[in-house]
C-alpha cells in the first residue's frame, strides 16, 4: 500500500513525544506500531497519538511527477483542497478544513522538524488588467526525488506545537536520510508532452462584417456580429504542444557513524503557448553522523534552487496572447500578423512598431479594452520572473541518559523573486501609461527567516503500566521581509529596460507610470511550550500541550503576547475489549486546542495617528504612511491575535489482519478575531469616519473527512489496494463586524485578491461570489423591456455563489501484476458555483459558440421571464426569443459593473482522471545496476464530469479572495509522457 491514513485522535495538543528507541522510519505506516513523524520533528507511535493524520511517502510524489510537487498531493489526502495558478512553477494554494482567515488560510511547511517561509512575490488578483504573473513560491523549488514522506497535521491539535504560525494546520517534509551500510546511486528522468484542452467554445461561422455592405471589411468592427460566413481557427494553430523534462541524480553513502545524500535535478518546460519558458535546478545534501559513543547526534541539511521562466501567462485580458486571438474579428486574416511579421521599422522613430489589425493610420487603437499582436505581446511585453531559493538547517542532539535527550536546532531560509515586464514603445497607450519611450514594471520580493529552538525530551518510565512522555523547549522565529515595486513609463532611451535608465525627476501627467515603492519589515516571535503525553497499558493515553508567543506584531497594543492551550486523549478499545477477531485494531479519540495567529508585519504602527506612524515605506521619495488605523476608543476593537477554537473527535478501524482500515473525524474550528479593514462613515457608535482595521467577525468550520484502504489481494503474482478519501466542509460567517459600531449587517466585505467579485457577509461563507443579477419580480421571474432584452439590477452587488465545494473524494488504485504495475486516481469536487469573465467578454463581442448557436436558433429564449414595469405588456409572460445581438450586449460585459455576473455562473463540480501509470520493473542486478522501472505516465487526463468552460480548480492567484473566478487564465494542460527511475 503506497499511502497510509494514520488517523490518531485528535488531543488536545501542544504534543508529547515518545522518545522510545524507534527501528522503523517507514514513510508508509501499515502497522499501529510503526512511529510517524509529529510537530517539531519528533517521531511517535501512530497508537499514541489523539489527532488525525495522514501521511504519505515520496513514491507517491514522484510515480507520476509534476513539477510542483503539492500539485502530486489532489486527490490523495482527505480534506486537503488544492487549487493551482498559471502554468509550471507557478504557486499552489492550500487550503486544509475550510477558510479561517482573512489575512492567511495556508498552512505551514516544514522541513524536517524545522519551520519555513514560503513566501516568494506579489499574487495577482482577479482583474483583466493584471500586469505580472504568480511569481512561483519555495514548495515548487523543491525536488520530489528528496522527500521521503510527508504528514498532513490538519487540525490546530496536531500543529499546536508549531503556535500562531501553525493555525491553520501544518504539512511535515521529511527529506531522505540514507540507511547504514547501503551505497545507492539512483537517477530518474521523465518526458511527457503537455496539450491544451479544455479551451473556450468559440465560434467561426459568423463574420465580423457583411460582405455585401460597401465599405464594410474585415477589421472595420471590434465585434463579430457580421454576416454568416466562415472564418479560421487560428487558436489551435496558436497554441503548441508544450514539453516537460524532469531529471533527477542522487548519491546516497554511509555508515554506522556518518551517512550523506546528495542529488541534483533540473525540470525544463516548454509552455503550450509559444516562447514561454521554464527552467529550474536544484540542489541539496544532507549529513547525519554520530560522535561521543553514539550519544551525540549532527544532522545537517541544504537545499537550494534556481528557477527562471519567461512569458508565464498573466491572468486578465491586458497581457494575454490568447486573449487577442479570442476577440479576432471573424474573417480578419492572422497570417499576415504571425511570428515574423507582428512589427515593422517606423521610419520617423527607426523604431520597432506593431502590426495589427486595431491599430489605425494614426496609430490609435480601436478597442477599450485593446487587444495587441499575440506575438507583439511576447516578444515586446515579455515577462521573466527569476526566483532564487536557499535553506540550510543544523540539528544537534545528545541523548543525556537512556530515558532523556536534548536538542539543539536551527535553520535559516531565504528567497527572492524578481519578476519584470519589459512594454515597448508602440504599444497600446494603456499599458504604456503616457510613455512613449516604454514602460518597466519590476517587482523584487526578498524575504528571509532565521529559527532556532531548544528542546528536552524524555520518556521516563513511572511504572509498568503508565508512561510519560514529555518535551519542554523554547524558541526563536525572525523573519524579515524587503519589497521593491517600481513602475516607470519614462525611459532616457526607448525599450532599455534597465534601472539606471529610468527617469524619476520629471513632469507627470495623472495615470503615468510612476512608482518606486521599497518598504523593509522585520518580525520576531519568542516562544515558549511544553507537553506531555501520560499512557496507560498502551490502552489510553491523554495529551497536553501549552505554549506562550511573545509576538513583536503586537508592540504599540498594549499586549506582550498570548498563551494557548490544547488537550485530547484516546481509547485502544481493542486492548481494552475482546472483540472479534476481525476486528484488529480499533481507537476513539477527542482534542480540543485553542491556536492564536499574530497580526500582519508592521501593521500595529497604526495604532498612533499617521504622521506620528512609523512610514509603511518610501515611493519616488515621498513617505508611505498607513492608510487605516485601529479604533481605539473602544476596548473589544483593539487589536489582539486571532483565535482558533477547535473540537475534534473521531475513530479508526482495522480488520481482516490489517488488509481493511477506516478512519473518520468530526471537526468544529472557530476562528475569532478577525483582522477587517474597512471604511466607517456618519461617526458610527461613536467612533469618528474614516478608514479602520477591527479585530472583529468569527469564521466558522464544521465537517468530517475519512480515509479507507483495503488491500483486496496481496500476493506477490498479484495484489490491488484501493484507497478511498473523503470529506465535507461547511463554512459560515458566524459574526462579521460588532455591533457596537453599528455597521449595516449586509455590509459586504471584499477579500484581497477577489477583485470586485469575491466577499464576505454576515451569514454567508468565505469567498462567495458577488456581482450583477438579473432583475427579477416578486415571484422571482426575469424582468425584460419592450425588446425582450434582460434587466440588470443596480447598486448593491448581488450574492451569485459560493466555490467552495460541498464535498471532495478521492479514488486511488493500485494494481500489480508481477514486475508490471498499474495505478490510476480519479478525484471529485462536488458543488459549488463558479463564475467565468472569459465567457463573459466572448459573448459580448460575438465570438463565443453561445453567440452562433443563438443566432442559428433565432435568438435567445428567456426561461420563465416577465415584460418589466412600465412597458406596454407589463407583468405578461416573454414567450418570444431575443435578438441574440441584444441580449449578449446587455449580459457580456468587459470591464466591472458592466452585463450580468449572474447569466455566467456555472456549476463548479468536477470529476476527473488525476493520473495514471503503468510501470514494469526489470530486476537487473548485475554488478552496477540493481533495477530499473520504465513508466509510461499521465496527468490531467479527461474529466468525466465538468460543466464550467474552464476548470474550477485554477485560480487567478494564491490569494484569500482569487478562488472561484475565471479571468482569462491559462487553459488546462493534459500531460502524457514516460519515466524512467534507475538504481545503481
């Protein structure tokens, strides 16, 4: 079985750790006695433990690669959403038991015991004018062939340990530690062609013009409402087969006293859309040797990468070559725009200009928003994003006597993302932001964290029947963060795009490009915790854990820091019953832990007036200072840390010796405290108009996740293991702002990333969907006028949706037949509503299959639809159909507060082939090679079941708010290929 569910009660954690003499480091826990990998590093007895868990080993990850390794994790574990961003090494977002908040709801990562940043740059958000791509974070640099297993902490039990940085769960990376005596040298290589599917339903049987209206040509509209007639598919020729190569060499070396790994990997991608590009490498060691009679213990750790990419495609309409070819005007000829020839010399500025067919003789262009030349775009708005990674950590541990150890650890991680986009002269005024010699857009993120921590553990033995086991320790958490954005559209010298080229000291008009924006923040967090685990006769055991943060984001609060604490305890009902023999192992078990989480970086100078702040940063010069501040004035508004209270209860089965096991958990999360920031105006209870942050709103989760894994045959001649994952969440806002400040209860509150789309309300869950509806009667009928056309409401946005999905599943099997191997996962979100800004804007010029099929028909029928008050015909049924012209005109839309969100929300449910492998393995051994398994792979393959026109599972960003809408993003990529893993 290559994953195991490891579903341990949750306790009431800060946790306990065993520190028994451990055999087994298996990533693959198929016995109750094998040890799993807990907070902090420490390793315990999957019995013991009174949280649920579920952890998986490095095979899992790298059977079939991706080069984001999160991205090898859907399907796989219960209750884990994760949602991609645009193209390879882009960011994934994680989200484990539902939304919790409204400044960070990602988890934490650790690697080997020992937290991590993984932060990189700025996320876009949902708008069609975003400018820069997701700039990639430190989990996409990480090499798959390093990791031995990963455990996924999903409740505030099991991550207490971990304090506020551990809220919202923890993912534990265990990276691989050579066995004594064994020298392995192993190498993997994977190709696999990526294909674009999935894509918009576009039309090319109406032109864009009449050809029997003089002066009417190809070109002379933006629309595609012309004369029936056919046109080219020019997306397909666009768009290519992309390719993927992962290669991974390791060295694997040691003894009694020292063992090393050591691997180097490089992942090349060519994108499925023309001159984009990926390349990344990596690097990484790790020693472990012990001194002074086996008692002292060093183990040290590297890991570094280099990433670069060019074109990663941005979400949004501005910088979108796949954009340009959505709105072409059918019969417009693209050839004659193609790769050598989407510019020409001007001869007044000998300057590159574009070609395209919405530029006019005075180079003004035609549409609003604009399209440009897909070629122009990227060769002349390129995108290059450069990531740079590097952790290095030291663990010293000395075992003081058989029953109580100390250790020592500490690690330093730091990365830096410089994304920059190069706009040529000549391109559309928009973007250039008046500059006529260019514009350079330059985002440098660079963000750095020091740990260190102390740790005593032991296990002493009390009695026979009741043990102890205890940790005691202290820690130090510094992260600092330096930002640099700079925006400039005045160039010395046309299309340099080089910093010392820039022009700051001039003239501006309103709307230039012009910002040089730097700020520098430091945070630190001392800490102090404990726990202790008591069992009795390895058939009850209780957890405690307490820990104290002293958080430097609270100075000006009045507060030093915030404690919390956590309790659980389980039941092995099976050592305490005699139950039938079928039933192997059976454990009930309950936690309940409170987790705190600090404020954002800096964020407490608002506590003062703003000139007496310290700045926020600098920008061309002139101070930054905070534009919101903290209500005072009244004491349950001050700023404190959020709280998460959580309950957790649940079982876990074993039957038919071992072959059946079956794990469930209940689970209620309370996040309180919520960090809003948000206008009040009218002197509102007291407190004077203005912009505040209020720690205010309660976010609330309920739900279960299971896990079940039957070994149906286990012969070496044959053997097929099913695994199946399962879950619900249900999120509510439970209280959003208090009502001491008299705030309107259906106030909405927008979250960062969502745009003007994704929001909160009072009563409604995280991230719903907001926007224009159709207007309807008291009976809920469409209301049209005279023409049939639909009415939009006006003012307040109205609730379209939720994306969140009711519930996840999923089906993994593995089969072997002998030396051959197949496996496969197909995985299922079920509801939720998503909304698509593509298919919005496509309709409104024509080119969308929607837009032909209603003009084939006739026009448009309007279910269950009503003549709107003051038309002739007010309040009698429209049984007639619409001109498809005007009804697309009056729901498509481009820009925010245009057409009808509503008519383009579509079920957000999906069902889908995961992946795939069939594998054989050759056992070679021969003098140099020990074995080698050739795969042939797949990833993305079809969906079953899917009724969006794009997937639902991408996001605009790795953002709170960027779930849920489709704004231009990159279309799905199935990818098919083989692999070959080799050992030596």
């Amino acid at each position: 079985m290559r994953k195991t569910v490891i579903p341990v009660l949750l306790a009431f954690s800060l946790f306990g750790y065993a520190q028994n003499t451990k055999t087994a480091d298996s990533a693959k826990t198929t016995d109750i006695q094998e040890v799993v990998v807990t907070s902090l590093g420490i390793k315990r007895q999957a019995r013991s433990l009174t949280y649920s868990s579920q952890q998986i080993g490095g095979d899992e990850l790298t059977e079939v690669k991706t080069p984001n390794l999160l991205n090898s994790i859907n399907g796989k574990v219960s209750n884990v959403q994760i949602n991609r961003t645009n193209g390879v090494g882009s960011s994934v977002r994680v989200i484990m038991r539902g939304n919790k908040s409204v400044s960070n709801s990602q988890p934490l990562y650790v690697i080997d015991g020992i937290p991590i940043i993984n932060e990189a740059g700025k996320a876009p958000e949902i708008s069609q004018y975003s400018s820069m791509p997701d700039p990639g974070d430190v989990l996409s640099s990480i090499n798959p062939d390093d990791i031995e297993s990963i455990n996924f902490l999903k409740g505030a039990s099991a991550s207490a340990l971990y304090g506020s940085a551990g809220g919202n769960g923890a993912i534990l990376i265990t990276t691989k530690k050579v066995r004594a005596g064994r020298s392995i040298i192993s190498y993997s290589t994977s190709l696999t062609v990526d294909n674009a599917y999935s894509l918009p339903k576009l039309q090319h049987s109406y032109l864009s013009y009449d050809p029997a209206v003089p002066n009417e040509t190809p070109g002379s509209s933006i629309y595609s409402w012309g004369a029936k007639g056919s046109s080219k598919d020019y997306l397909k020729d666009f768009l290519q087969n992309g390719t993927t190569w992962v290669n991974s060499l390791s060295f694997q070396s040691g003894n009694e006293k020292s063992t090393n790994y050591f691997s180097i990997g490089n992942t090349t991608n060519k994108g499925v859309v023309p001159m984009s590009y990926f390349d990344q490498y990596n690097v990484s060691f790790r020693n472990s040797s012990k001194y002074l009679d086996d008692k002292l213990t060093l183990d040290a750790n590297f890991i570094g990468s280099l990433q670069n990419s060019k074109n990663r495609q941005t979400p949004g309409a501005s910088f979108s070559p796949l954009v340009s070819l959505y709105w072409l005007p059918r019969g417009v000829d693209f050839d004659q725009y193609g790769p050598d020839n989407y510019s020409y010399l001007n001869k007044t500025r000998l300057l590159p200009a574009q070609n395209w067919w919405e530029i006019g003789p005075d180079g003004a262009f035609k549409g609003n928003p604009a399209t440009q030349n897909p070629y122009w775009i990227l060769n002349r708005n390129q995108v290059t994003v450069s990531n740079k990674n590097a952790y290095s950590s030291i663990a010293l541990s000395y075992q003081i006597n058989p029953w109580l150890s100390a250790r020592v650890r500490g690690n330093y991680s730091w990365n830096i993302s410089d994304s920059q986009r190069d706009i040529s002269a000549y391109s559309d005024p928009a973007l250039l932001a008046n500059g006529l010699n260019g514009r350079l857009l330059k985002n440098v993120y660079e963000n750095s964290s020091t740990y260190g921590d102390a740790l005593l553990i032991g296990n002493p033995k009390l009695t026979d029947d009741i043990s102890l086991d205890f940790t005691v320790g202290g820690s130090i958490n510094t992260t600092r963060n330096k930002v640099t954005q700079i925006d400039n559209s005045y160039l010395a010298n046309p299309n340099l795009f080089t910093l010392n080229n820039l022009q700051w000291a001039v003239n501006r008009a309103p709307g230039d490009g012009y910002h040089n924006i730097y700020w520098n923040m430091k945070k630190q967090v001392q800490s102090f915790f404990a726990s202790a685990s008591v069992g009795y006769k390895n058939m009850f055991y209780v957890d405690m854990t307490f820990r104290n943060d002293w958080d430097s984001t609270l100075a000006l609060t009045g507060r030093k820091g915030f404690d919390y604490e956590s309790v659980g305890a389980n039941a092995i009902l099976s050592s305490v019953f005699k139950l039938p023999e079928v039933i192997d192992f059976w454990k009930v078990r309950a936690s309940y832990a409170t987790v705190g989480l600090g404020l954002p970086s800096n964020i407490s100078n608002a506590m003062l007036e703003y000139y007496k702040a310290y700045s926020y940063g600098v920008d061309a010069g002139t101070i930054v200072y905070p534009k919101s501040s903290f209500v005072t004035s009244i004491q349950e508004l001050s700023p404190k840390p959020e709280l998460n209270k959580t309950f957790e209860a649940g079982t876990e089965l074993r039957l038919f010796k071992n072959r059946l096991s079956f794990d469930i958990t209940y689970y209620n999360s309370n996040a309180t405290n919520q960090l809003l920031e948000t206008a009040i105006s009218s002197n509102l209870g007291g407190i004077p108009s203005g912009s505040y942050y209020i720690n205010a709103g309660k976010i609330q989760n309920t739900g279960f996740e299971s896990s079940l894994s039957y070994k149906i045959f286990s012969s070496e001649k044959f053997g097929w293991t099913a695994m199946v994952n399962g879950s619900a969440n249900k999120n509510k806002i439970v209280e959003l702002f208090p009502t001491s400040i008299s705030v309107p209860q259906d106030q909405l509150f927008s979250l960062t990333g969502g745009g003007n789309y994704t929001k909160m309300k009072l009563g409604g869950s995280f991230g719903d969907i907001y926007g224009i509806k159709f207007q309807r009667d008291d009976q809920g009928r469409i209301l049209v006028d005279a023409n049939g056309v639909p009415l939009a409401t006006t003012g307040s946005l109205g609730y379209l949706g939720t994306p969140n999905p009711k519930f996840i599943i999923g089906f993994n099997n593995a089969f072997n037949i002998g030396k051959l191997g197949i496996s496969f996962l197909v995985d299922g979100k079920f509801g939720g509503k998503v909304l698509s800004l593509t298919e919005k804007a496509n309709d409104l010029y024509g080119v969308s299959k929607a837009s032909a099929d209603a003009r084939d028909a006739g026009g448009v029928s309007i279910p269950n639809a009503v003549y709107a008050p003051g038309t002739p015909q007010a309040g009698t049924a429209y049984n007639g159909k619409t001109d498809a012209r005007a009804y697309y005109s009056a729901t498509g839309g481009i820009n925010n507060g245009t057409g009808i969100d509503e008519a383009y929300m579509y079920s957000a449910t999906t069902v889908r082939l995961r992946q795939a492998s069939i594998s054989y393995t050759f056992d070679v051994d021969s003098k140099y090679m020990r074995n080698a398994t050739v795969s042939l792979i797949g990833t993305n393959l079809f969906f079953f079941y899917k009724k969006a026109p794009f997937d639902p599972e991408q996001v605009s960003g790795n953002t709170p708010g960027g779930v849920g809408v489709d704004s231009f993003g990159l279309p799905v990529t199935r990818s098919i290929g083989l692999s070959l893993k080799a050992n030596f």
